[in-house]
C-alpha cells in the first residue's frame, strides 16, 4: 500500500472513528490500541519487488547498495520511504 492509498482509505472513515485510537490485534486473538507513535522519513536501499533494507550508516550509499545487491542478487536503489514509529 502506498502512503496516498493509507491517506485516501483513513480520509473516508467516518469522522467518529478519526477521533478514536487505532486499534491492533497483535496474537490474533484480543483487539489493543494500536502502538503507533508517529510517522518518520528514512532513507533505505529498495528493490524492485518492493522490499527495502535499512542503510548502514557506517557504509556510504555506493557501499550498500553493492553489499545489498550482492546478497540478494537484484538491483537496488536508494529511497526516501515512510516509516511508522511504535511505542514497545
């Protein structure tokens, strides 16, 4: 799911639900409030499929991709994406 498909399926929730806490349901089982604490832009190494894997910072962008591109033998990139941030 794309960050504006996330946007368009939240903006059509009823006005009630908005103003509630989002809920999880984490062992399948009980429903919780939901343990998201933000949303956080990070810079990752992307592959075509759509997975990503964090950048190492102690390499330099070329580093990873070649490290990343090695280990899984696909093409990669480097992407801004969003990321949700939890309370643990």
């Amino acid at each position: 799911m794309t960050l504006n498909e996330l946007i368009e399926r939240l903006q059509a929730l009823p006005e009630d639900v908005r103003e509630r806490p989002l809920m999880n349901r984490p062992d399948g089982t009980d429903w919780y409030p939901g343990a998201v604490s933000g949303v956080e832009v990070s810079r990752m190494v992307a592959f075509p499929e759509g997975d990503c894997m964090v950048l190492d910072e102690d390499l330099t962008d070329e580093e990873n991709l070649k490290e990343a591109e090695d280990e899984y033998l696909s093409p990669a990139r480097i992407e801004r994406r969003a990321v949700l941030t939890f309370d643990c």
